[in-house]
C-alpha cells in the first residue's frame, strides 16, 4: 500500500505552517484533520475531510541501496 502524505508547506497559512504528516491514507487524513482543527481552528467536517483527501500526494521514498545505510541527503548512489 502506497503511503500517503498531508504538507501543510504546499498551502500558505498565517502560522507558516511546516507539519508534514504521512502514513496509511485513513491514518494521515484523521491527524491532518485534527492539526486542522486545533492549529488552524478549521471545523472538523466530512467537506474539511474530503479536501485533505484530495491534497494528499503519494509519499517518495528514495531506495535504500543493500547492505548499508542510506547515503547523506542529496547524495547520488547506484543500485
């Protein structure tokens, strides 16, 4: 299952905002309501949930090459 990400970076806001929230797409829409109702005193209701829904991306997890740590940020390796 492809894991699911809520930015608030992508939308401006008063609080300039930086939580990034990801995991299962349930799990990541009912935190990012919650952050929606207790920082940006949003109402917590099925039309805020369905525009969280349909602003989550996909999460990029860079492959992690066999037998060691990922590389430094920003760091090009081969596979």
């Amino acid at each position: 299952m492809t894991r699911k990400v809520a930015d608030c970076r992508r939308f401006p806001s008063e609080s300039n905002c930086t939580l990034s929230i990801s995991g299962e797409e349930e799990e990541v829409v009912r935190a990012a309501a919650e952050h929606a109702v207790s920082v940006h005193q949003h109402t917590d209701t099925p039309e805020l949930r369905r525009e969280i829904r349909a602003m989550l991306q996909d999460e990029l997890v860079p492959a992690i090459p066999k037998g060691g740590p990922p590389p430094p940020e920003g760091e090009i390796f081969d596979l």
